[in-house]
C-alpha cells in the first residue's frame, strides 16, 4: 500500500512539474506566443479564433449594407482565410492554421455545429405547415422532386471527370440529389424577416413550404449517410429502421414527458428553469450520441432533439436565446472556417471546371425556381408572387455546406468538386435577396389573411380603414380613434394615463353621474361622446438573433402572451375602452415607417407616443423665471432625456428621441408626444394648462385641452400669449422649422441610423416653404379659431359635449414681452398641471429662438439643439423649469393650410 501512494504521488507531482514548465515559457521569455503543442493548444486557438471572429464581424458589416444575410460573411470569411486568398500568402497557413491543429478546431466546430442544429430543431415550428399543408407540401415535394431529378442528371458527367472510380457511384449521386433539393432554412428565415415578407402571403407558403423542405431534406441526408456506412444493404436497412423507431420514440413519450415536465417546473410561465435546462441538454447530447454510434451524423440527433422541445408560452424562444448567441458569434464562424480551409478556388483553374461550376449553379437554380413557380402558380398565387416563392426557395447557405462537408469527410467528394459546390451556394444564396427585391417590392405586397399589421391584430386586419373613417362635424367634433405606441415596460403608465385622459369614463359610472348631477341640471348638458377605438401597437426591435427570426413567424402567439400588450387588454377591459392589439417585430430604422403605416391603415386620428425621463428631476419649480436674472441651477434635466453636454456616452433617450423625430416626420395622422418626467404616469393631474401662441399645432393642442374637458374630471386654462414688444411686429417662421444641412434630408429617405453624439444634425420634419399668403391665412385661422372658444355661446344647436367641455375652460388673453416665462409662471399657479402645447415648428405665432437661450443659460442647459428640434421651443421651455407634472407636444399633420 505504501508502494502504491508512493507511485501515484510521483506520478502526480511529475504532472505538475510538466505543467509549470510548460507553462515558465512565454512572450517575454522570447517564446512564439503563437507556436502549436499539444500539451498547450490553448494559445493558438485563442489566436485563431480572434482572426476568425474579426474576418466575419468585418464582413458582416460591409455585407449588411446591402441587405445580404450574415451567413454570406461567414462563407466568404472562410474561404478568404483558407487557400484560395490568405492561404497564399507564405507561411500563413502553417503558422496559424498548421495542420496539427485542425483536429482541436474541428472538435469545437462539431460542437457547435450539433448546438446550431438544435437551435434549426428550435426554430422548427411544425404547426407552421397546418396553416397551409397542401400547398406547402405540393411546392416543397414537387420541387425538390425535380431538383433530386437534375442533381442526379449532372452527377453523371460529373463523376466521369472528377470523381475516382474507387468511389461509388450511387453515393455520389446521392450527395448530390441532396444538395441540389435542399433548401437553407435557417437562412430562409432570416431573408423573409430582413425584407419584411413573414406577414406577406408569399411569406406565409414559403416558411411553411420551407419547414417542409427542411424536414425531409434532413431525413434524405441522414438516409444517405446511413447507406454510405453500412457495410451491406440489410445494415442500411438495420440502421433506417432504428433510425425510424428512434425519431417515434422521440416524438411521442419523450415529447409528452418533457411538455409535462416543462409544466412541473413551471418553465412553460417563468420560463426554462435550471433543472429543465440540465434536463434539456442531457437529452440534446444522448441524441447526438446515439444517432451517431448507429452509422447516421450526431447532427441529426441534435436536430431531433429540438424538434421536441416543447412550444408552449414561448419556452423554445427562450431556451433559443440562452444558446444563440455563442453559437453564433463563436461556434458558427468556426465551422465556416473549416469549410474555407477545404475550399479552394483556385482548383478552379480551367474551363471545363468553370463550365461545370456554370452549369451546376443554372440546374440547381432553375430546378427549384422552375418547379416552385409553377406549383404555386398552380395553387392560385399571381405570377409575380409565384416567381418570388421560386426565388426564396433557391437558398442555399449553411444547410448545403453542413451536406457537403459531410461528403467530404466522407471521401465522396474531391476538393475540386466540393469547392464547386461551395461556389454555386455562394452564388445562389447572395442572388436571392436582389432577386426578390425586384421581384416582389413592398408596392406589390399582398397581406396574408392570418395576419394584421404584422399578422397580429384582433380586429380586422385586412380592413384599411384609412378612408373609412368619419370626419369630424359640429356635431360630432372630437377624436374618437387613436393609436397608442407601446414599445418599452418603463413607457408603460404614461401609455395608460395618456389613453385615460384622451378616452373620458363611462356614462354609467356613479362618479361620473354624480358630477353631471351637481354641475348641470339641464338633459341638453348632458355629456354625448362618441364611440372610443384604442389600437394599441407593440414594437420589438428585430435583430439578427435566431430569437428575434422565431419571434416574428410566431406573433400570433406572442400577442397573446406579451405582457406589455396584456397590461393593455386588462386595462382597457376595466376601463370600458375597445382595444385592438397588434404586434411588430421590425428592424429598428423601419419603426418610424411601421407606426405611420399603422396609423394610416387602421385611420387613426391620433397617434399617442410615449417619452420618458427615467432620472430627471423636476421637483423644483418654486423658482420665478418671469425676469432674466433668475439664479442658475446646476442640476440639467435633459441629461436624462439626451446625456450632458460634459458626457456623450450612449444613451437610450437619445435613441427614442430619433424614433419619435421620425414620427413626426413620417406621419400622416396628428401626433400627440406625451413626456412624463417622474416615469409614474402623473395620473393626480386634472388641470391643463395650454398657452396658446398660433400656427396648425397650437390649434390642434387648443382642440384637443377642449376635447379632454369633456371629461367631467378634467378642467383647464387655456392663454393666448403674445408679445407686447415691437419685436413682435412682423410674424415669422421659425428658422428651426428647416433642416441646418441638406444632408439630413437624404440621411432620412435612406433609413440613416443617428450616431450619438450630442452636435449630430437628426433627421428632421421638412415643410416647404411658407409665405405671406399662408401665414396670413394661419393667423386668420388661429382668429376663428380662438373666438369659437373663447366667445363660445351657447345655442340649441350646440352640441352637448361641446358646451359641457367649454364650461369647464377659463380662456384669457396675455401679453408679455417675454411670453415664456410668462407661460412658465402662469402654468405654476396650478398644481399639479398637466400642459398641452403645440410643436410650433411650422407657421408659428412667434419666434422664441432667443427667449428660450436665455431661459436654457438661467438652468445651465446651454447647448441643448436635439431637443428643441424634438418637441419644440415651448415645449422646452416648460421642460427645463419643471413646473410641469407632464407634459403633452402635439403636432398637426402636415398640410400647406388650414
């Protein structure tokens, strides 16, 4: 027994000298930090896959510019760094990718490789197909039918010229067929979510058709790889119907079992818990293993295994988005690279290789084009739709590579033929996205029958119900559609207080029967409003997370699990309030566009947006600001709308604040921007104060205090300020109402993406240029307006609510010669307050450029350009005094005149 302890502790601290002194040499030792050995492989693949990640990230970027999918980067990156560029260069290659380390790259590349399948498993929804399961399944067989068809065909010459005849010929033939009928879906869904076709009916037959495609694409792949292990024909019969027997096994008890066990540990609700996870994953790899020790590739048993995770609540979403993002940023790029390092274009050195290389692209893109085409024209789809499904379904991507490195590894397919192969998935993968640009353009887009705004509404989302809606009469003057934008959980209770205030309690309310009863005696009093519709928009911004992809062909659930959109349905339930719901799940450049194309399509009147100053600080407002020399506060709200002028790190306010200048911009409807400062809602404000100073957004801010009164809660004080000083004499636009540089105008028609910097020119709303005419034609129209209002009287016609709203309004007039601080210290004479005041970007009344400097030098928020560009000079100025519990911009839309 001695003996023994003293063998093993020999035989431990022999390990730990090797250890150290493997590890005493280094850089400063003048040891080649990147030099392979085997005891320490470590360095170099650190190395490596810093070179690897920087290749495709690059790439990326360049690519995504014009739209092209990231997989694209990641082929192209490595066939760069293989032998056909980087490969050249001397010494490259045995120094970073030497030969003795392409087994470790390799183990961590299949790894990875097994992670993504289940992830595609993940992705898989297979409820898609019921949606349309005979024109899916007619267009996904017919095609691959015919591609199998044509791959076979040119398998003939092409195993003649370039494939030794020690390699059968039925197992070339088969590889072939393979990668000819299959399609990438993966990459599929990731082209259909970029160019916004998922709520198309194009995209509806493809994604189902793709499902499909994908399903029995693996099956042929893993009959395939079976026949090729087998050392007899009944050991590949042995092995399909294990393989049978398996994948039943696997689709009926362990995917009841592992529902039933996501509901125990509650990960169905909460999402996957720890245990589940565990579980999850001991199932992935016994997959794996045990279709790879039965002669068929581990990454069928990964793709097995997501297939069976279970969907409910949204548990193979989330269990996606804990997986996606190493195997994307890491794993994916590495597989890539082994795939570069056996690519070599440069074996394509003559033209029968070219004119092989030629013709397979051309086969493999009119077989599935060809075929596609027709079924779906069959099936009652317009040409233009059936050549867009026949396009989409020519992807090739990863799917083909994993196919063809698998022949490779095989010994099926030579470099040459293998780096034609890669080519031709090159090529077809990249035309796809052009192709259904020109194709299909979103002019031509027809809306699938399952969907809304993006499938997602539950009213009646083909209905456009831009020309449907009613004008506004005497009879019938206030708003009574409106669209609320729901995009963070933090927007959330300004959302509702704003919905609150613009749809006023029911009739039947005792509190609402007691104040009518108290303020009015008359039935004519009476309160008459109309029909109140809310449609409430959920934005998500869509990345290139697989997540994001699952969560868009997936809105039909969504919407009835998110929980912002829940708070909302609740909401309006108890509130006696019509809500509609819809849900978008669009790139963040599209937002802008989306909820202008909302608006538009379901003919809202107006479009509630949400603005919220998590960390500012409006509690002091018992400063006079009506004199010059009010003291100086160091404190700066907008540092939390925008970041200080001293810190220009990222901030999100800034962001939002571009959203909501593009929707300004953008839309076609009024606006009306509600800013809450505390983040609570401000729900204790029932006073409005709104200075009235001229111009189409003051008039729609005076409209809109008189349609709010309506609300027997809700009084207000409306002013109309002017300037008593000559300076007042000649009414003229504002200079903020044109872009400061022409290049702003061309950022916005292109989707510019505002970097955040505090000096950066915003896109911003452009109105021609106005002239005498118009301005007096505004003024005459503030007149009209103001004396309606202000010398209301009443009349047997007037309408009830308007003369219930007016008794609860104090107007006045007031005259100043600095009307901002005017309006400052008349809005602080209530408390709380809620203000209501126009953007005043166009037409306006007045030019308060130089009053609000000096209010800006009073608070120490000098430099502040974006938001006065955002909301206005007013509206800025009741910002930064804080006299304001909340405060509502509104923005008329935008006509040359009234």
């Amino acid at each position: 027994m001695p003996d023994f302890s003293n063998t093993l502790v020999g035989l431990v601290s022999g390990l730990w000298k090797r250890a150290t002194a493997s590890g005493q040499g280094g850089l400063l030792s003048g040891v080649d930090p990147s030099s392979f050995t085997t005891s320490d492989p470590l360095r170099l693949w650190i190395i490596q896959m810093g070179i690897i990640i920087m290749m495709s990230q690059l790439l990326s970027l360049a690519l995504g510019k014009i739209r092209q999918p990231k997989v694209i980067a990641e082929v192209l990156g490595g066939i760069l760094l293989g032998p056909t560029a980087m490969g050249r260069i001397p010494g490259f290659t045995q120094h970073i990718f030497p030969s003795q380390s392409i087994p470790y790259l390799s183990l961590v590349a299949n790894i990875g490789l097994c992670l993504f399948l289940f992830i595609v498993g993940l992705e898989i929804d297979l409820s898609t197909i019921k949606r349309n399961v005979r024109k899916s399944l007619f267009i996904a067989l017919s095609a691959m039918a015919l591609s199998f068809a044509l791959g076979v065909a040119i398998s003939i010459p092409l195993y003649h010229n370039f494939i030794p005849s020690s390699v059968k010929y039925t197992y070339f033939m088969l590889f072939i067929g393979v990668s000819f009928s299959i399609t990438a879906f993966p990459v599929l869904c990731r082209i259909l979510t970029a160019l916004k076709l998922l709520d198309t009916t194009v995209g509806v037959v493809v994604l189902s058709a793709g499902v499909c495609n994908d399903v029995v694409g693996w099956c042929l792949l893993a009959l395939t790889v079976a026949l090729v292990n087998a050392t007899s024909g009944l050991t590949a019969l042995w092995i399909l119907l294990t393989c049978a027997a398996f994948t039943a096994f696997l689709m009926w008890p362990v995917r009841i079992a592992l529902l039933r066990f996501a509901r125990f540990t509650g990960s169905t609700e909460n999402g996957p818990t720890m245990f589940f996870m565990t579980v999850t994953i001991l199932i992935f790899w016994a997959c794996s293993f045990f279709t790879d020790i039965v002669g068929v590739n581990a990454i069928f048993g990964a793709f097995l295994a997501g297939l069976i995770v279970p969907r409910e609540g949204g548990l193979a979403i989330a269990l996606t988005e804990k997986l996606e993002d190493m195997v994307s940023v890491i794993f994916l790029p590495l597989y890539f690279t082994i795939s570069g390092l056996n690519t070599n274009l440069g074996l394509l050195n003559n033209g029968i290789t070219w004119g092989f290389t030629f013709a397979i692209i051309c086969m493999d893109f009119a077989g599935k084009f060809t075929a596609c085409t027709i079924t779906s024209r069959i099936t009652g789809m317009s040409w233009r739709e059936s050549g867009t499904v026949g396009s989409l379904m020519t992807c090739k991507g990863l799917v083909e590579l994993i196919v063809l490195n698998i022949g490779l590894a095989a010994g099926i397919l030579t470099p040459r033929v293998f780096s034609m192969f890669v080519f031709e998935a090159l090529v077809l993968t990249f035309m796809t996205t052009p192709l259904v640009s020109v194709l299909y353009p979103p002019e031509r887009r027809v809306r699938a029958i399952a969907g809304g705004v993006s499938r997602a509404s539950t009213g009646d989302p083909d209905e456009d119900k831009s020309d449907s809606v009613s004008p506004m009469t005497d009879d019938q003057p206030w708003r009574s559609r409106f669209t609320v934008v729901l995009d963070r959980s933090d927007h959330m209770s300004g959302m509702l207080v704003a919905t609150q205030l613009v749809c006023p309690p029911s009739l039947k309310s005792p509190l609402v029967a007691t104040l009518q009863s108290n303020t009015s005696t008359r039935t004519s009093d009476k309160v008459k409003m109309p029909e109140i519709s809310v449609g409430a928009l959920r934005l998500i911004e869509l990345s290139d997370r697989t997540s994001d992809v699952m969560k868009s062909s997936a809105v039909d659930t969504l919407i009835r699990t998110d929980p912002l959109l829940n708070v909302f349905r609740t909401f309006g339930e108890l509130n006696d309030i019509p809500v509609s719901l819809s849900l978008s799940i669009v790139p963040y450049d599209d937002m802008p566009g989306t909820v202008a194309d909302h608006a538009r399509r379901h003919g809202s009147q107006l479009l509630l947006l949400p603005w919220l100053s998590p960390s500012s600080n409006f509690s002091n407002t018992s400063e006079d600001l009506s004199g010059p020399h009010s003291p100086k506060i160091e404190h700066n709200p907008f540092e939390a709308f925008f970041g200080g002028s001293k810190h220009t790190g990222k901030s999100a306010a800034v962001i939002h604040s571009h959203f909501v200048r593009r929707v300004f911009a953008e839309s076609k409807t009024d606006v009306a921007l509600f800013i809450d400062p505390a983040g609570t809602g401000t729900g204790s404000a029932r006073h409005i104060f709104c200075p009235f100073f001229g111009g189409p957004d003051d008039r729609l801010a005076l409209e809109f205090v008189v349609q709010l009164c309506a609300n027997p809660r809700i009084s207000a004080t409306i002013v109309r300020m002017s300037k008593s000083s000559a300076e007042s004499g000649a009414v003229e636009r504002p200079s903020l109402a044109h872009l400061e540089e022409k290049a702003s105008i061309e950022m916005l028609d292109s989707g510019y993406q505002m970097p955040i910097l505090p000096n950066t020119t915003y896109p911003d709303t452009f109105y021609g240029q106005a002239d005498t005419e118009m301005h007096f034609q505004s003024e005459t129209a503030n007149n009209v307006l103001w004396g309606r209002y202000a010398n209301f009287q009443l009349s047997d016609d007037t309408p009830p609510s308007l003369s219930a709203a007016l008794s609860r309004i104090k107007f006045s007039d007031h005259s100043s010669p600095l009307p901002l601080h005017s309006a400052i210290q008349l809005a602080s004479e209530h408390k709380p307050v809620l203000v209501v005041v126009g953007r005043s970007r166009r037409l306006a009344g007045e030019d308060h450029t130089s009053e609000l400097q000096k209010i800006l030098e009073e608070r120490g928020c000098v430099g502040q350009d974006v938001i006065r560009k955002t909301i206005g000079d007013p509206a800025t100025a009741f910002v930064v005094s804080g006299c304001a519990t909340a405060v509502v911009v509104l923005q008329a839309l935008n006509v040359d005149t009234d």
